[in-house]
C-alpha cells in the first residue's frame, strides 16, 4: 500500500463545496445547506488530513439520523434522499 493514500474512500472538503453548490442548484434553501453543514462540517475539520472527510460509514449514520429525527432540522424526506445520492456518488 502506498504510504500517502487514503485508507478509504471519502468526499473530500473541495467535492463537498461542489456538492453543496449542486444541491442549491437543486433547489436547497440557505437553511437546508446551514443543517446539512452542522452535520457534515466537523468531518472536514478533522484535525489531520489523513482523516478528514466523509467516508461511507459516517455518510450512512449521518443520514439515518435525518430521517430519525425530523423535527431537528429543516430537511424534506426527497431532500434527504438527494443529498445521499449525490454524495454516494463521490464516494
């Protein structure tokens, strides 16, 4: 294994910044995108780079406690469903 690859997949903090233009395009409020930044920026804050990110497995959490919990943010249920697909696909 090559010493400076990744050790999994993962959206990085550049495809995340594309995504989330995507998904305004898409016809996602300022305060759809402020909740879905509450839940995804800390990954692309972690404190080494080798980490940072989403990887699949925090995707999958991520979004099952959207649809666990509707009453915590401002995210319809097709709105919840795009924002997986899109970010599956960058993963």
């Amino acid at each position: 294994m090559w010493p400076f690859s990744d050790p999994k997949p993962h959206v990085t903090s550049i495809e995340y910044k594309r995504v989330r233009g995507y998904l305004y395009s898409e016809g996602f409020s300022r305060q759809e995108l402020a909740d879905v930044d509450m839940l995804f920026l800390g990954d692309m804050e972690k404190d080494s780079s080798y980490n940072r990110g989403i990887d699949a497995k925090e995707l999958e959490e991520k979004i099952k406690w959207l649809r666990e919990h509707p009453s915590r943010h401002h995210l319809e249920p097709n709105k919840i469903d795009k924002l997986e697909e899109v970010l599956r696909k960058k993963i």
